[in-house]
C-alpha cells in the first residue's frame, strides 16, 4: 500500500512544529518571572500610633512609660518600653481622660475624666480595678517637674538647684514642642521625654552625665483623614508604551513591522552590549534564580510597588511605601483639616483638598520628592463633602447646601457625565448636568421623620469576567449587569426595624426592597458593599437572639437556566425604564461584631471576588464571595447536579470564623470611628492589596483564589532548562532514525 507521498515532509513540518514549540518553550522558560510565596509572609506591616501624648509617667517599677493619648470620643492607655520606646499594649477607655496620678505605691493609678469622677487601674496590666474606688486626695502626675529644667533654642539644660549651675547640655533632635516627661533622681540617673513640632516623641536617658539609652516615636502620622494611592511608574513600561504609541501612528503596516523589529533588535544589542558580548555572562545573567534578584524592581513591574499618602487632620502629608511602611517622605501643607486626598494619574500629581475650600497639588513626578505646584481656593464657602467623579473631576457639596462641580482638567476628557447621583442621611438625589455646566435636580427619595440612611454602596464600575453562572448541569443563570445601580439600607429607629432598598441612579426607580423587623441595633455598625451583581450588608439584631447578620442579595436576569433577557448587541436607553432583576437572597450569622467591610479589587476582577471585614475585636478577616453566596440551598435540596457546580456548597446558616483567614494575624488594630477599609489591584490578577486606614495604618496582601499567577520558590528554573535542552538534543539525535524508519514504512521495508 503506497502512502501519502507527502508523508515525509509532513512528517518534517511536524518535526519543525516541535522544534518552534521547544523553542518558545525556553524562551518562556528564560523569560518568566514571578513573585514568590515566600513574599507572602511579610507581606503585611502596621503603623501603631498612640496619637497626641496628653500624660506621660512611670509605672512603679519604672520600666515602662504609661501614656495616656487622645482616641475618638475616649481615651487610650499605651504601655510603653522605657528602653527601647516599643509599645507593649494599647487599652481604649470610653471616657476622655483628662488628668492622671500615680498612687503611692506605684501599684496602680487613677484617671479623672471631665466630670470629675475617677477609676483606678492596675499599672502593671493596665487593667482596670473596679473593686476599690479612690477616695484620697487627687494629685497631677501629668505636669513634669521641671524647676531645673532649662530650655533654650536648641539645647536642653539641667541646673543644680542650689548652685544654679549647668550640670547637663543636651541638644535638641528638632524642634522643640514641649516636654512631656522628666525625671530625677537627683544623683545619677535623668530622663525625660520631649515633642518636636515635627510630630516626634524623644526619650533620652542619662547616667552620670552620660547617655545611656534612647529613642524616638514617630507620631506625625495618626488619625488620617484622607488618603490616595500612587503606582510607582515604571520607567521600562513607559518607554515600550510610547514605542506601542508610535507604532500605531505608522499607517503603513510594513513601516510599522520594520519600526518595531529595529526597536527590538536595538534591545537585544544593548542587552549583548551589557554583557561585553560575552556568552559565558549572557547565560548565567539568564540561569539565575529570580528569587535572588526578586528586588523592588519586580515590584514595580507587578504594580505592587506603590505609595499610600495619608494626610492627617493637623495637615501634614506622608508618603509610605505600601509593601513595607517605610517612610518615604513628609510635607507639612499650610491646609487646615485636609478632607480629601486624590492621585490624579494623567498629571502625576496629588491634589489635596480642605475643608474650608483651599486646595494645593503637588507634583510628583519623581516619586519621592512632591513639589508643590499650585494652591487655589474654591469659593468662599465651607465645603460639606467632596467626591470624584472622573480624573480630575469633583463633585462638591457646600454647607450652605448648594452643589458644585469643580474640574482641574479643561474639557480635554472624552468620558461624559451627565447624570449624578448623591445622598445624605435624609435621602437619595438625582441630578443631571446640563451643557452649560450648571446641574439641575430630577429625582429626589425622601425619607419619614424616623428614618435615616445608615449605608450606601453604588454599583463600582468594574470589569466583569463572566456574564452568568455555569450550574452544574451545564445551563447557565446570566447575571443581572445593568450598571447604574445602588443599594441603601435605612433604619427606622422607632420601629427597630432596616429597610434595604436597589434603585437605577439614573431614573431614582425603586427595584428591589426587602426588610428586616429584627429589633436592629443601631448602635452597631450597618455596612453595606456593592460589586458585579450583588451586594451584601451587615447588621446586628437582638431579636430573637443578639446576633451579627450579613445577607446577601445576586440579581440575574432570571431565575430561570439559559434564559437571557437583555440582548447583548442592543443599546439601551437608560431613561426609559429597564429591566428589572430577579433576586434570590440569603441571610447568614456570622460570630463577630463586624465593623466595616469592603470588596477586594483585582485588575480583572477573574480571581474570585472577597468581601473583607474588619471586626470590632481588632481584627481583619475576608470571606469568599462562593461561601457568602445566595444560592446555597440546604444539602437535602440540593440534586447531583447542582453539587457538580463550581464551588458549590450546602447553605449552614452560621459562616464561622475561620483562623486561617484572618489576615491581621496576631496583630490588635486600633482603627478608629473614622477609618477607611480599602482595597487595592495590582498587576497580577491573584494579588490585591487591602489596607485599613485611621488611627492605626494596617496593609497586607490578599489572594482570594490562591495565588495561582505567582511562581513557588522552589521552581527550579535551571531544571527545567535543563530538561528542554535535553529534549532539544534527542530530538536532533532522533531525527535521523525517525526519518529512516518513515522511508522504510513506505518502501514497506520491515526494520
Ligand atoms: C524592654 O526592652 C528591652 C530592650 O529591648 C528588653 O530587654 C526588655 O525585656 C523589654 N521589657 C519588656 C517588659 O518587654
Ligand atoms: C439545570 O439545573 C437548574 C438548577 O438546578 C435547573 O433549574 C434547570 O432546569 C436544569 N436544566 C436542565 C436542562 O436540566
């Protein structure tokens, strides 16, 4: 039997098919690069601030300083390390103290709040005593004694109080604020504790005249009140963006191919160049580990590398590094109660916004050293509330109630907004701005005299990797992605009862309701988060039992399998009435106080979405969207089918606290009333970064599908270059052999 004569060189095709594969295979292999698992634990870092010192002294031991700071509405307690100015533990007291003293015996001491009364504690734990009530005489301990304390411009004396003498000069680190604490014991040993304006704590202590220990406590960062992030631009990137630029500017193909292969083949000459051409260093330069050159410049790469500039009510601005909490620098703004901070990318620069309507922008082109570039006021009016609408584009609301856009950026954006939608604890408005650049009101949802709004989520404009569910049977249930949608909870006090309400932003039309009659605290927290097609509230309710709630709520198109409503080429006139969503929804307990929560941000958003939650007990920890899902039905109602589903599970209605979540570790959060729980993407799809803003600065690293576009450390790169050479090699050796026999088989030859 004769064969196709073409066999051979089918057969060589196939050969080179194999010899492109291997080759893009090694390629591949030289050029991966990866962040490694071992990142992940020291991924996360925490600023713990104390805040203003109000009262400084010793425990009886005079081990540790006992700081007594201002925090919310109340106090805190800070033990802090005599030696080496580490805090040991932080206790928040409901009340504002407002004076302090020491008993006698240096066992405990008591704290005077405004009213006058007093409670006393235990000055080794810092625990309160409530079994014995003071009932001596009170005496400050807060107010140094300092007769023969001495300060000049930039030293600080000690004077012999009898002589009237110098014994001691000590230079001042800054300048000087106030001293804090002082202590002598008149022979040998001095220490003190002073402020520098510059927002530092220093602590030093001599013996005999010489020093023998000290330290300093950064406190310029606390109670932050606005913050932005910044990508660390990666100057690689931006040169291979503008060659794109250019090349898409080329209208003739070829022109364009040519432009791009000399562009590249300028880089493999420099990269040859690097190396002195020398093939030995070429190859080690490519069989090194990335894990040893894993340095900040993969970071970058990653987009992992960014800044968090917080700014503080006093008007200081700071820039961390967000992997690590270095600081990378400090600008003090003549901004009185900076409200708003914001990183406009097109113009690398921050703009940062007061209260009072005075602005200032930095620039930031080099990433440690802002500039200030401009400073401006809006208006004469106090401003109530500012947001963004668009790169470099504000929406503001005035105290006296009035509104006003405010745009850094002339006209030169394409991205339109027309229709906007704002809210305050007494309703829900809708406004449309018109092309003369004024707004005018549409819609408004007012509320009963009982009723507030408590929490809002809008609908965050984000990408949507899939546009329906797959269920086990192979159907599919498309997911409800109108776009101009949001979701509010209002309590009625009276009642004891939420309502939970979905509404289109761009009509006010009510969609969906539903409501809880459960005697809810409204005391404790309400939050509520919004993404894709679903959103997710939390409450705590008393009745029948004290419970924390979340509930869930996925709108689809239908409930009903492969039945799709809206067609996907159709455009849609968002003012004539929409489809409406079908819901399904399920509530779940959940065993702590939540907090705050907020939805984790990918650059896809493919990973599996997670809602992250900060609890009242200090703590952060995250749940994947798949366990708080509404469409976990009991194990007996569930069919084969719908156990073959993704990530299916039977519904419990309590979510445990799992310890393998909790993202904070050992650490004890000291947030605040007013922080900020964020969520950050970066460039790998697995990675977002969270971080918890306020009192405390907290950040880590999340991977809510596991980090499935990161390499484990213990890839061996070298092996599997290795092995592609190998098969390189018995491909060559092969070759002959395989020819021959495929000769012989059409010859009919028996080998
Ligand atoms: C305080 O710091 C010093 C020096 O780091 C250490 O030796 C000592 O054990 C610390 N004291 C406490 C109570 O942690
Ligand atoms: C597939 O499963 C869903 C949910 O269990 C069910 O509603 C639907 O009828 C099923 N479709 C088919 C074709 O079996």
């Amino acid at each position: 039997m004769w064969s196709s004569p073409f066999g051979l060189e089918f057969g060589f095709i196939e050969m080179n098919k194999l010899v492109i594969l291997l080759c893009s295979l090694l390629w591949g292999a030289l050029s991966a690069n990866a962040i490694y698992v071992e990142d992940a634990f020291v991924a996360d870092w925490q600023l713990e601030s104390i805040g203003p010192y109000q009262c400084v002294f010793e425990d009886g031991n005079q081990q540790n300083l006992i700081i007594i700071s201002k925090y919310d509405s109340g106090s805190l307690i800070s033990f802090v390390n005599q030696t080496d100015g580490r805090i040991l533990f932080r206790h928040p007291l409901k009340f504002r103290a407002v004076d302090a003293m020491l008993l006698e015996n240096g066992s405990g001491y008591v704290l005077k709040d405004n009213t006058g009364s007093t409670f006393t504690f235990d000055s080794t734990s810092g625990f309160p005593l409530d079994a014995e009530s003071f009932n001596g005489t009170f005496t400050s301990t807060c107010v140094p004694k300092q007769e023969n304390v001495n300060i000049s411009k930039d030293f600080l004396q000690l004077i012999d109080r009898d002589s009237r003498l110098e014994i001691l000069k000590v230079p001042l680190n800054g300048t000087f604020a106030g001293l804090n604490f002082f202590h002598s014991d008149g022979l040998t040993t001095m220490k003190f504790l002073y402020s520098t304006l510059e927002g530092y704590y220093v602590f030093q202590c001599f013996e005999n005249g010489v020093l023998h220990h000290e330290w300093s406590r950064d406190e310029s960062i606390h109670d932050v009140t606005a913050h932005a992030f910044f990508d660390i631009p990666n100057e690689k990137l931006l040169s291979i963006t503008n060659e794109l630029l250019v090349e898409q500017d080329i209208s003739n193909i070829w022109g364009a191919y040519k432009y791009r292969v000399a562009k590249n083949w300028g880089r493999f000459k420099s990269f040859l160049k690097e190396n002195q051409y020398s093939p030995g260093k070429i190859i080690t330069k490519l069989m090194r580990m990335d894990s040893k050159l894993l340095n900040g410049s993969d970071d970058v790469e990653f987009g992992l590398a960014k800044y968090l500039i917080v700014a503080s009510k006093e008007g200081s601005l700071a820039a961390v590094d967000s992997s690590d909490g270095a600081r990378i620098w400090t600008t003090r703004t003549d901004l009185q109660d900076i409200i708003f901070l914001d990183f406009i990318g097109q113009r690398r620069e921050l703009f940062t916004f007061a209260a009072d309507g005075a602005y200032a922008l930095y620039d930031v082109s080099n990433a440690t050293r802002p500039v200030l570039s401009r400073k401006d006021k809006v208006g004469n009016v106090a401003i109530d509330s500012i947001s963004k609408l668009d790169e470099g584009k504000y929406f503001l609301k005035l105290e006296n109630g009035s509104k006003q856009l405010f745009s850094l950026i002339s006209s030169t954006s394409t991205a339109e907004i027309n229709v906007i939608t704002t809210h305050d604890k007494k309703g829900v408005y809708g406004m449309i701005l018109k092309d003369d650049g004024l707004l005018q009101d549409t819609w408004k949802i007012s509320l009963k005299e009982s009723e507030e709004i408590v929490a809002y989520a809008a609908r965050a404009d984000v990408p949507v990797a899939n546009i329906g569910v797959t269920l086990g049977n192979r159907t599919v249930l498309y997911k409800y992605l109108y776009p101009n949608l949001a979701s509010y909870v209002v309590s009625d006090e009276k009642s004891g009862s939420i309502f939970v309400h979905l509404i289109d932003t761009i009509t006010g039309e009510l969609l969906y309701s539903q409501f809880h009659d459960e005697k809810v605290d409204h005391h404790a927290p309400i939050n509520i988060v919004f993404s894709e097609n679903w959103f997710v509230y939390s409450f705590f309710s008393s009745v029948p039992l004290p419970e924390q709630k979340l509930v869930v709520v996925e709108l689809y198109e239908s409930l009903e399998a492969d039945s799709r409503v809206s067609s996907p080429s159709g455009e849609y006139n968002s003012l004539k009435s929409v489809n409406k969503p079908k819901t399904i929804s399920n509530a779940y307990f959940f065993p702590e106080v939540i907090k705050r929560m907020t939805v984790s941000s990918t650059r896809y958003q493919i990973s599996v979405r997670a809602v992250i939650l900060e609890l009242e007990n200090g703590q952060m920890t995250y749940l994947s969207k798949a366990i708080l899902s509404a469409r976990r039905v009991e194990e007996s109602k569930m069919t084969d089918n719908d156990k073959k589903e993704f990530m299916a599970m039977p519904y419990i209605s309590t979510i445990p606290l799992n310890d393998h979540f909790i993202i904070t570790h050992s650490r004890n959060l000291l947030m605040g009333e007013n922080a900020q729980l964020v969520s950050i993407a970066t460039n790998l799809e697995s990675t977002s970064i969270i971080c918890g803003i306020g009192h405390d600065i907290f950040c880590t690293k999340i991977y809510p599908s596991g980090q499935f576009d990161t390499m484990s450390p213990s890839f061996e790169k070298g092996k599997l270059l290795a092995t592609i050479l190998g098969l390189f090699v018995l491909c060559y050796l092969l070759r002959p052999s395989v020819e021959t026999a495929k000769l012989k088989s059409q010859w009919l030859v028996r080998s």
